[in-house]
C-alpha cells in the first residue's frame, strides 16, 4: 500500500477554512487557506523565516 505524500494535520473552518499540510518526504509544513472561491499553499515559515519542518518516520 502506497501512502500519501502529503498529511492534513490541522483543519479550521467551513466556507474559510484555513489548513497545515506535512509534506510525508521532506517534513515541510505547508499553510492552506481558501476564501469563498479562492484559495493559496505557501511554505509555513518560522520567526527566522525558515520552514516549519516536522520530524517524518520513513
């Protein structure tokens, strides 16, 4: 069985709804947020400006 590449960790929201996703290769956390129709990914970044990255069992 193949697993997914990316994990929904953290869901808010209904019609706004605003979610982390981790990238299970690399550990990178990403911010998902959609509004009505429109919707962007970016990299969660930290105070320095790095990415957020979680631990990941390969």
């Amino acid at each position: 069985m193949e697993k997914d590449r990316f994990e929904k960790i953290y869901s808010q929201g209904i019609l706004n709804t605003t979610e982390i996703w981790v990238d299970t290769e690399t550990g990178i956390n990403y911010l998902y947020h959609r509004d009505s129709n429109a919707g962007g990914l970016t990299p969660l970044l930290d105070r320095e400006g790095k990415p957020v990255i979680t631990a990941v069992n390969r």
